[in-house]
C-alpha cells in the first residue's frame, strides 16, 4: 500500500459521497487497511503497536450502524 492508492481510495469515496452509508463504509475500511499495513510492515514499532492497538477496537461486539 503506498501513498497514491491511498488517495484513490479517498477519490472513490468522495465519489459516493451522495449515499452516505456507502462513503462511511468505504471509509471505515480504509482506516482498517491502513492501520493493517501500519501494524505489520511498519519499521517503527511504537507505530506498530498504535496501529494494532486501534484495530483491537473492531474485536468489541456492538451494533454498528451508519454515522
């Protein structure tokens, strides 16, 4: 994952950004790719272990519903 497949990624929701429940899909899963590759390609291991504390947040059984 590189910097400009990031922005496609943002591009893609900007360009559905009418249906709001597909944009905040979308969205969710970019933060969870990114902080993924953060978690285990990252040569920092502060950042690392940021990355794969925050994704511990999707591991909680909760209703997730559109923001």
């Amino acid at each position: 994952m590189d910097v400009s497949h990031v922005q496609q990624r943002v591009q893609a929701i900007a360009d559905v950004s009418r249906d709001y429940e597909h944009a905040h899909g979308l969205e969710d899963q970019l933060f969870a790719d990114v902080l993924a590759n953060i978690a285990t390609t990252s040569t920092d291991p502060h950042a690392r272990a940021l990355a794969g504390a925050a994704l511990r947040s999707s591991e909680i059984n909760f209703q997730r519903l559109a923001a």
